[in-house]
C-alpha cells in the first residue's frame, strides 16, 4: 500500500493544519487522534500543528483547548508530563479570514518559521474541518497566498458532506482540482477508518474458507445494519436538508457494502482497490422509477416514543427541525449488484436515528443445505452466518450447526464469537488516528476517490428526487423501535428476516467466546 515505514515519516515530517479548530470534530477527534499517534510514535519529533479558526485565540488558550479534547476524548491520557508538555509545544493558533489571501501569506511566512525551527522540509497537510461551501475558496486562498510553494507534499483532507447531489459533488470537486490532483486530495469517510471495516478485506482474501462461498452459490443474502440511538441532537439544521440518505447511506453504508461485493484486487495497492470498488458500485442496480423506488426503499421518520425508559420527543419536534419536515430519519432498501458473483443475491440495508440499539453489523447469510436430506429432513436447520461486528462491539463470529451433546442426533446452533474489543479493549486505534495516519504517509486506500464518490451519489440521486418531488410523507416510527414495519416485510417478502444485532441474541444458541458468553 505505498507504506513508507514508520521512522521514514516521522524523519520526514510535515505541518499539520487544522482549519475550524474552534469547532467539535477537532476537539472530539483531531486532537486525540493527533495525540495518540505522537504518543506511538508516528508523528516523530519534527511536525507542528497550527490551529486556524476566525475567533481569536492565543497560543495558551488554544493549548488549554486541546489538553482539555484530549483530557476527555483520548484514548491516552494527557497527563502534565513530558509527552504532553513536549506535545503541546507543537501547537500554535492563528486567527485566519480564509476568504482573505493576505491572511494566508501572513500563515506562510508564520509557517516557514516553524520549519526552519523544527527541520521540517515544506510538507503540508491541510486538514479542512469545515462546511464544503468554503473547500473551494479555502483551495484558492492557499495557492494564492503562496502555501503551496514550499518545496515539499501539499495534502488536503475533507470530510463529507461532499455536496448534496451529483451536480453539487461535481462543483466543489472541480474547485478543489484546480488548485490539488486527485492524488493530493483525501476524502474522509471515517467508517473507512473503522478497524471492522478494514478487516473485512483480511478476513475475505486471507482466509481459504471464505472466498471460494462468497458468492452467488453459497450466500443467500447480506443484511447491513448501522443503527443509532441517539436523534438529531443539535445538527437539526443540517440534519434536516441531509437525511439518513445523504449522511449515512450515500457514504458509509455504500462503502461497507462495497467492501463485501468488490472482486479482489490484483495488488494490495491503493489504486487497485479503489479500481475494485468502483467496479462494484457500478453494478449496484439502480432505481429506475418511483414503483422500485417504493418496492424496494422504506423511508420513516422517528415520531415521540419511549427508549430505555425515558420519553423520547418525536423528529418534528426536534430543534431547528421544521414542524411539517419530510425528512427520512431512517432507510431501508433492498439493494442488488448485479454481476456474475452477486445475481439474485439481496444486499438488505438498514440505518436510522433513535432505534433500540448503537450496533453496526454486517451479516452474511449462506443457503441452507438442502431440505429433504439428512438433518434438515428431521428438524428445522439454521443458516450458517458469518457476522462481522463493526461498532461499537468490534468482532467476528460465524454461526453453525453442530451435534447437542447427548443420545440425539439432535442439532443445535452454535456461534463462535473472535471478540476483538474484549481482546484489545480500549486500545484500538480510532478511525481518525488511521486516517491521519494514511494521509500523511500518502497512503489513499481508506479515502474516496473521485470517481466512487460519483457513482454513489449517482445512486442516491433518483431516490432523493423522487421524495421531493412526490407527496408522500416517511413513514412514522415510534422513537425506540426498529423503525417502520415495512422494513421488515422486504425481507419476508425473500422468505427472510433481520438477524438480531448486538445484544439482541436468538434463543437456544450456544455460545462460545473470549468475550466469556
Ligand atoms: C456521521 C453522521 O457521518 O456518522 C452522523 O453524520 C452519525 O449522523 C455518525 O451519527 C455515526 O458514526 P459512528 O462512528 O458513531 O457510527
């Protein structure tokens, strides 16, 4: 994957910028992630981190800021010693107008300082926490103001929301692509940066047992769910023009399923895989019509409910939520990919706010063996299941069938859990830690290429346009359940049902796990 090695990058060095520094992805994540890989060694001694924000701010308080993120977010503890205090040595604050390019030409002669005091040699990476609107000016203002003529890398990281719809992506992405190439640009889908997520490529291409069934052959359906607990919180204003289609499916559960239906690559190299999942996205079957549309797409809203005993105010009462919004607050879709490997297999997709459980797991289902033989003949057999759990229980178990001890020749379902956050507890690498990670070493596996982003939200965009301009309102969900009805009759309608997910076990299965079940 174009590794350089971990004493290459921390010699080589680079200056971190971190622009909406004021702002809570920075304080939640940046920081902490930024902390952790000092504290193991993969910033090295020679890097700065220069926090850019409008407000004004001196380098003290800014330093208060991060100790504070840290203090509360970081999986390492920032204790006054050493480590913190040579850390914090590190990070300076500017307060910047981005529209303004002389702003940027006073950042350039601040940040050439700051090489030259720590032999850092022009390598620059520019890390955007801040509304797309601005990652076009924010480009240009850099190039101008003259940041992009020190000599070394020159690497920006955004996150998403990459636009709103294909026109829009297309827009901010040629904005951007006047001032970097693709292959200075990093866009962020943090679940890219989830270990599970990464694993399902070991796990697929490193094990025997598994490639020669994935397929149409052996697997009878996948099931994706990534379900929150939590509503729309404060991000009611942004939540609302989004919807779980645009923050969560166009993205992340694209992406996981993506990961399952991508043929392997022909090298472990980033372009390869990247080729792979495009691929792959484009053979998702797309919507056509508004008939598939509603056969195959569940839309619901959370109305007030109960979950884990306390009442729950419904979406439309939310704030910054207007009282008539439309918004879907939960998606469920039968999804096919329609090539050799996956014809006729359903990929079933769920998200949604304020459902019973935080779980992101993903179950593969295999075909049963044949009915009129042998056990199956005596006795209603399970299907085996291989179920990778993403977050925030991070693990894998397959589900089989086996002899229950005895005189029988009765089967009984066992499941044999790999626990891997009981195993490695809290220290896991967050998923901003990699990413970081990656963008500083050059490494683009785990960011979306242009050309993924596309074809995704070429997807979306038929649905999304089709609730606008329909009249039809999402279906109402009472807050603490699994969401609408519906969701569950496009699996029975296959002669399937949603697996239970975390914490939510079958009965009568017998477990055996480091997690100690
Ligand atoms: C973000 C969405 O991308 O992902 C949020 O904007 C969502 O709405 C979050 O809550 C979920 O991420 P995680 O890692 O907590 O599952």
């Amino acid at each position: 994957m174009n590794e350089k090695s971990l004493e290459a990058l921390a010699a080589e060095g680079a200056v971190y910028f971190i622009f909406g520094a004021t702002g809570d992805l920075a304080r939640r994540k940046l920081f902490p992630a930024l902390y952790s890989l000092y504290r193991e060694g993969k910033l090295g001694e020679r890097f700065a981190v220069v926090g850019l924000a409008r407000r004004p701010r001196t380098h003290e308080q800014f330093k208060d800021d991060v100790l504070e993120s840290i203090r509360e977010f970081c999986r390492y503890k920032a204790e006054e010693g050493q480590a913190w205090r040579s850390f914090a040595d590190r990070f300076s604050y500017q307060s910047l107008d981005i529209g303004n390019v002389e702003g940027m030409r006073q950042l350039k002669a601040y940040t050439e300082e700051l090489e030259t005091r720590y032999q850092i040699p022009g390598n620059r990476l520019f890390y955007l926490a801040l509304a797309p609107e601005l990652f076009g000016t924010v480009s240009r203002n850099l190039r101008d103001g003259g940041m992009l003529d020190s000599g070394g890398w020159h690497r920006l990281v955004i996150e998403k929301p990459f636009g709103y719809d294909y026109p829009s992506a297309e827009r901010l992405n040629e904005e951007i692509r006047h001032v970097f190439q693709e292959n200075e640009v990093f866009r962020i889908d943090h679940y890219l940066g989830k270990e599970m997520v990464q694993n399902i490529e070991v796990l697929r291409f490193a094990n025997a047992m598994f490639e020669p069934l994935w397929n149409n052959n052996s697997i009878a359906n996948v099931q994706i769910t990534l379900s929150e607990t939590v509503g729309v919180e404060e991000r009611g204003a942004y939540y609302n023009k989004s919807g779980a289609l645009r923050d969560m499916v166009q993205n992340h559960m694209l992406q996981m399923l993506t990961m399952i239906a991508m043929e392997p690559p022909s090298r472990l190299e980033s372009e390869d895989i990247r080729d792979e999942k495009v691929k792959a996205l484009r053979s998702i079957r797309g919507f056509d019509s508004e008939e598939e549309i509603r056969k195959r797409i569940v839309r619901g809203q959370y109305a007030e409910g109960i979950s884990r005993g306390q009442e729950i105010k419904g979406y439309r009462q939310e704030e910054s939520v207007p009282s008539d919004s439309n918004t879907e607050t939960f998606f469920a879709a039968r999804l096919y990919v329609d090539n050799f490997r996956w014809a006729g297999v359903p990929f079933y997709v769920r998200t949604g706010k304020r459902l019973p459980v935080k779980s992101t797991e993903i179950v593969i289902e295999f075909k049963n063996v044949p009915n009129r033989v042998l056990f199956a003949s005596k006795q209603e057999l399970r299907p085996n299941l291989l179920v990778i759990r993403v977050n925030p229980m991070e693990g894998i178990y397959i589900k089989i069938n086996a002899k229950k001890p005895g005189n029988d020749m009765t089967v009984q379902p066992v499941a044999m859990e790999f626990c891997q956050s009981c195993q490695i507890g809290i220290n896991t690498p967050e998923a901003y830690e990699r990413l970081i990670y990656d963008a500083s070493r050059g490494d683009h596996t785990y960011f979306t290429r242009w050309d993924e982003l596309a074809v995704a939200w070429k997807l979306v965009d038929p649905i999304a346009a089709a609730w606008k301009s329909g009249t039809s309102e999402p279906i109402f969900y009472p807050a603490g359940s699994w969401g609408p009805e519906e969701a569950d009759r496009l699996l029975e309608e296959d002669g399937f049902f949603w697996w239970p997910v975390n914490g939510q076990e079958e009965d009568n299965v017998i477990w055996v796990s480091n997690a100690g079940k």
